[in-house]
C-alpha cells in the first residue's frame, strides 16, 4: 500500500460522478492506499476520487484521533434512507485544505455497501459518524463541500481558500 498525492480543488476530477466498483477491480489495492493516505493526511475520510481513483469507493476512521483505530471501507455504497432532521456542522476536507465550512445535514442515514471481500451491508449510522460517510459520498458524485453553501459564503470560503491555497 501507498501515501498518495491528495487531489486538490479545483481539479477537474473532483467534479465527476464516479463509475461503480466492478467484481473484477482490485478494489483491496485502492483500499489500501485510501487508508494509507487518509492517516498520513491526517484525515477521518478519504474517497477514491481525492487520489485520483474514479471508482465508488470511499473508507472512514471517525474516531481514530481520539481512541483506537475503527476503519471501515465502502464499495459501491448507496443511501438508503435519510434523517429529516437536518443539522449544520463544520466540515474539513483534505482535498480543501486550509477552509473549513457549515454544511446542513441529515442528521442519521442508512447505508448498503459491500466490503473489499464483496460481502453486503447495511448499517444505520448517526451524528459525526453520518456526516463523514455523507461528504465522503458526496466525493463520488462530483461534490464538494464548497458547493453546499450559499452564494455569499461560497464567495467568502473561495476568497479564503485562495488565500490559504
């Protein structure tokens, strides 16, 4: 496994949907060095698109800065269901460095992915835990953090990152 170069915004590929995981990926590789380089990072997510990788995979380690390691790697992953209840929360992103912003979200969702080893899951997951896979998914659609936010405080967060950039 490998520390990869993280992607920076705006790179053209930060902006694209990625395409599936198929059976015949050597998706335990890319997992790797997801991992690898989120830690290096320091991160708490790290999606294949951030390393130059168009897949949907994504892994995260929410708590790993305050206890042990807890990794978790996703494939293919999709939403199931979603909180109605939308909280605000600041958010980092590595691919942003420097620029942190409020983004509104579900508060809890649920999630169905496979493993690296193709295994099915299905998982309810809640508060920073939720709002890490849901940056982190959004990584695979083409979104970033920046794109969540109003005119005036996008506006301000790209002054800021060009600044910090």
């Amino acid at each position: 496994m490998a520390v990869l170069p993280i992607l920076r915004w705006p790179d053209d590929r930060l902006r694209m949907v990625c395409e599936p995981v198929a059976a015949d990926d050597d998706v335990a590789a890319v997992i790797g060095d997801l991992f690898d380089t989120m830690y290096a990072a320091p991160g708490r997510g790290l999606a294949g698109p951030q390393i130059g990788v168009m897949k949907r995979v994504f892994v995260v380690d929410v708590g790993w800065k305050d206890g042990p390691r807890s990794p978790v790697a996703f494939v293919n992953p999709r939403l199931i269901e979603t909180s109605e209840t939308l909280v605000e929360g600041t958010e980092a992103c590595l691919s942003i460095p420097g620029i942190s912003t409020v983004v509104t979200r579900p508060d809890w969702i649920v999630l169905a992915w496979s493993d690296a080893e193709g295994r099915h899951h299905s998982r309810r997951f809640d508060a920073a835990e939720a709002r890490c896979i849901q940056h982190e998914l959004d990584h695979l659609n083409g979104i970033v953090t920046l794109q969540h936010l109003d005119p005036a405080a996008r506006a301000k967060a790209d002054a800021d990152y060009a600044v910090a950039g």
